[in-house]
C-alpha cells in the first residue's frame, strides 16, 4: 500500500509530464517552419528590393531620356540575371521597346493591353505581377514592374522581368530536412515555385484550404492535405512588397515522430525507473516484512515489539563615344556595391548586437548565481561559529571541550578567507594588478607542493593518484606562488568532482619550446554546453542537492588568467557528462632549458 501511495502519483504525474514533453517537441519543430518561411519572405523579399533598385537606376539614364533606345538597351542589358531575369521597356499602348532576353531591333510583341498599361501607370509606384506566361519566351514569367515619365512627359513602364524558374533555383537552395515542402505563391493563389514537382505545378493552383488561410491572415498555420496527397502541417507567412505568401509545410507523419520519440525516450526511462523502483520496493519490502516477521516472533518469545544539463565589380574605362554608357553603368555599380555594403553593414550590426545581448544576459545571469552562490557560502560557516561561540561562552573547564571550539571557528575562518582570497585574486587579475616574481623555476618541485597542498582532500575521498615526470628538469620562467596556485586548483577541482575512491593522473611531457602539464580524472566530466564557458567567472557545473561540492566558480577564471600572465595556455577536455576530465596547462620553456640525456 505504501509503494503504491508513492507510486501512483509519480504516474500520474509523469504522465503528464510526457504528454507536455511532447507538445514542447512538436511546437519546436513547428517553430522551425515558421523560421524557415519567415527566412524564405525575407530572401524573396531582397530579390524584389534589388529588383526595384536595378530599375530606379534604369529609370535615371541619360540614354533613356533622349530616346536612344539602342544605347539604353546595353545598360539594360548589363544587369540582367542570365536567363531567368531580363529588362523589358513598354511605351503607352503596353508596346515592347526593348527586350533584353532577345537581340536589339528584334520583332517584339504586345505585353500588356492598353487598359493594363493605364491601371499599372495609375498607380505611380512599383508593383509585382501574379504568374504570367512571357509572350516572347513563352515562360512562365513574373515582372516588377515601375512608371516612369520621362522628360517630355511620356509614360513609361520599365520592369524587371523573372522567370519562374529563378524562384524555382532560390527555393531548391533552401537547406531544409528531407521532406519538407517549401512553395512561392502568387495573389491569385497559384504556385510561383516549389520545391517538389516544380515543372507540373508552377503556375497551376493551390490548395483551396490554404490560398483560404492565406486570404483571412498574414501569418498562420493550418493542417491539410497537399497535392501529393500527403497529410502536412503548414506555416504560412506574406510579402512585405506584393501579395505573395510563402508556405512550408512539413508532413504530419514527420513532425509527430520526432515528438512521439522524445516521449517515448522519455517513457522508456520512467518505465525503467518505475520498474526499478518497484524491484528496490519489493526488495526492501521483502526486508521490512521478514524484519516485522522477527519482531513479532521476538513479541511473542519476550512479550515486545522491535520497529525498521557579407563584389565590386568594375566597370573598364572605354573610348569617348561610350561616355554615357559607363557613366550610367558606373552609377549602378555604385548602387550595388552601396546597397551590398549596406545590407553587410545592416547584418553584422544585428549579429553584434545580439552578442551583445547575449553576452549581457549570461552576465547578467552569472551575477545573480554568483551571489546566490555567495551568499550561501558566507552564511554556511556562520552556524558552526556561533555554536563554537556558544560554547566557549560557557566558560567550560574541559580543554577538549575549548580546543574543539576553537578548531572549528578555525576551520570556518580559513574557509571564509579561502573564498575571500579567490574574491580578491580574481578582482586583481581582471584589473591587471597582479605582479609576477618572474625566476627559472622547476615545475616538477611545483606539482609537487601544489599535491602537499591537496592531499588532504585526495586523502578523505580516498582517490588513487599517479604522477608521472620525464627525465630531467622542467624549467620554466614564473611566478613560484601562482604556479602552485594554478596546479593546486586543477588538481583540487578533480578531487573535488570525482566519486570517492576515483583515480587522478598528474603527468608532464616536453615539447619544442613549451611543457604540458596534464591533470585526468575519471569524475564528473561535463557537458559540451558547459565546456564553451567552463574558464569563465561564476561559471559551475550543475550542483549536487547538498551543495557538497561547494565554491564559488572562481577558480578556473582564475587558473586561466594566471596562465595567461605566464604567456601560457590551458585547456578542458571530457568526453560528457560522467566520462572524466582532462585540463591540459602548456606554458613556454625557459631560455636555456636543456633537454635530459637520452
């Protein structure tokens, strides 16, 4: 009855638990449609801007002001994007002027009727056509298309013309997992590219329930059913610049795998844990009731009971006759390479500050632990001194009882100023205010009172420890106090987070100009998350219940520093979690160290 009391309820509970793990997993994975959509709106979204800029650059030639349609048909020409972008310059009546995607003085037909032509120069600014098909390369097509007046006041439209392929490319470049769905989609609810059957269904509708979707919201996700007849949930987002949508969706089969493992890694090990709890209950059941058994046979016989973890392109200088056509092209190559610097500009001053956040958060973070973590390791000596206290207040005649007070309010003491000490070491080399007695030391005489100084706790947690030196000295240029302070507290931090009875290496080698001090322990290890920040200030490892293991994360921080100052290096090393630990220290060789004799 007892076991199931306790049993039941972590049940109950860890069921819950599994069936909230399982959402956070499917909604992490429909986060990452969501990002890949909005990511996709954005790159479209630059195409288009980049589109527009070609065309207002266009819009400002000299050639395209006095009619030399000849001369604006090769700087047109210049910035056209191979064979799926090209310039196509209409008059009046929706007539071709020119057409890059063909030769000059090519037979060029009508595009757009007169009544387009009047809506499209109505609306004074740039816009993005729905999927068309090309009437000279008989594509499918999309153009952005810009009024323009020139200078004796006739109207004009200038655009950039894309095929649908170009969309098809950029899609097909998305790094995406296998089986994701990723497709463009015009106002009219039709396929502009996809990245799956792009040749049959660009141009042809979409589903009904999603063009629907996309009709009643800017942003959203529904769940459906594609053309491929596949079951898929899919995130939808808007252009900023026209009507398109940009829809990835991913099968449902897919995303609730990835949830339904999660749990049920998580359900085999409480299924396990639960398992094994009952084995230990039965076990220690059997126990209690042959314990109950002997009371009540003790009861009977005596009559009691007994209780049990961002190009410059250049444009060559060419004869006289050709003036304004490098001047004009000159001004676009300005455009791009201003616009290009600008969007690396623009970037890198997002990326900075979302470092700089980063970083302020983790600081900010570190902080509040650190002195949380202060806080208890001031407070935590104070209990033992104030009973020492209070027995020496007793003015007690028993010496045993006076030297015990007095031991303790000792050990407290040295605790305390041990941390103080770290405090001020740490605030020292941070502010550069620490100075080195440089001298030609031998770190084999380092190691050596840096092992006196931590065998005390080797010695308690009964740990197996090996040294191994080679032949000869190990000399280095140092400061003889810090050296044994960096090596007391690598060798002390694996004592530290090894299990008692554990196993420490302590091993030097001489390479071409420095020496390698190594310090491996089969302990705790940690995890490649803690291994990023493991030398910084306050930073630990995840702590025990009790906070047996202490401290305030300062002496790593503070190793690394001394090193630093010793023109050295230091590094950690583990495998993960409870795979041990290894922190490697190289510091530079003295001058005139000879190597021992072979």
């Amino acid at each position: 009855m007892m076991a199931a009391g306790i049993l039941i309820p972590v049940i109950l509970f860890s069921g819950l638990a599994l069936s909230m793990l399982r959402q956070s997993e499917k909604d992490a994975a429909l986060d990452a449609l969501n990002q890949t959509a909005n990511s996709l709106a954005q790159r479209v979204d630059r195409e288009l801007y980049s589109a527009e800029a070609a065309l207002k650059v266009l819009a400002a030639s000299p050639a395209l002001a006095r009619q030399d349609y000849r001369a604006f048909y090769k700087e047109a020409a210049v910035t056209n994007r191979g064979d799926n972008g090209w310039h196509v310059l209409l008059d009046e009546h929706g007539r071709q002027l020119i057409n890059t995607s063909v030769a000059y003085g090519s037979q060029l037909p009508e595009t757009y009727s007169l009544a387009e032509v009047r809506a499209l120069a109505a609306k004074g600014a740039t816009s993005v056509s729905d999927v068309t098909r090309g009437p000279m390369t008989g594509k499918r097509v999309t153009r952005v298309v810009l009024p323009i007046v020139t200078a004796g006041e006739r109207k004009l439209l200038l655009t950039q013309t894309f095929s649908t392929d170009h969309f098809v490319q950029l899609v097909q470049n998305i790094r995406m997992p296998s089986g994701w769905l990723v497709a463009i989609i015009d106002g009219q609810g039709r396929f502009v590219a996809r990245n799956l059957n792009a040749g049959k269904l660009v141009g042809t509708p979409a589903r009904p329930e999603l063009v629907a979707a996309m009709g009643i919201s800017r942003s959203g996700r529904i769940r459906h059913s594609t053309i491929e007849n596949t079951e898929v949930y899919d995130v939808f987002t808007h252009s900023s610049l026209c009507g398109w949508a940009f829809a990835v969706a991913a099968p449902v089969e897919l995303i609730d795998y990835a949830a339904r493992r999660a749990s049920l890694v998580a359900a085999a090990g409480l299924l396990a844990a639960t398992f094994g709890a009952i084995g230990l209950a039965a076990f220690f059941g059997g126990l209690h009731m042959r314990s109950m058994r002997a009371a009540v046979k003790a009861a009977i016989e005596l009559g009691n009971g007994i209780p049990p973890g961002r190009v410059h392109s250049q444009v060559l200088e060419v004869n006289e006759l050709h003036a304004a056509l490098h001047a004009a092209g000159e001004q676009l190559v300005q455009a791009q390479a201003y616009r290009k610097h600008a969007e690396t500009e623009r970037e890198c001053l997002l990326e900075s500050e979302q470092r700089a956040r980063l970083m302020a958060e983790q600081q900010n973070s570190a902080k509040d632990q650190f002195l949380a973590m202060l806080g208890h390791e001031l407070r935590n000596p104070l209990a033992p001194i104030s009973t020492a206290a209070q027995l020496l207040k007793l003015q007690s005649t028993d010496p045993n009882r006076v030297r015990y007070a007095s031991d303790v309010i000792t050990r407290q003491v040295d605790h305390m100023n041990s941390l103080l000490g770290d405090m001020l070491d740490v605030s020292r080399v941070t502010r550069g205010l620490v100075s080195l007695s440089l001298a030609q030391v031998n770190l084999k005489a380092i190691i050596e009172r840096a092992l006196e100084q931590t065998a005390g706790m080797i010695d308690v947690k009964q740990h197996a420890l090996s040294v191994s030196f080679p032949d000869g000295e190990l000399l280095v240029k140092g400061d003889q106090t810090r050296l044994i302070q960096i090596f007391a507290n690598l060798i002390n931090n694996a004592a530290k987070y090894t299990a008692p009875g554990g196993h420490i290496e302590v091993a030097a080698s001489i390479f071409a100009g420095t020496v390698e001090v190594s310090v491996r322990d089969n302990g705790e290890g940690f995890s490649p998350d803690l291994a990023v920040r493991i030398f910084d200030l306050f930073s630990q490892g995840e702590r025990q219940p009790d906070r047996s293991q202490g401290g305030l994360g300062l002496g790593l921080a503070l190793v690394k520093s001394l090193v630093k100052l010793h023109g050295g290096t230091v590094e950690a090393n583990s495998a993960g979690a409870g795979c041990g630990s290894e922190f490697v220290v190289t510091l530079p060789r003295a001058a005139g160290h000879q190597p021992s004799p072979a």
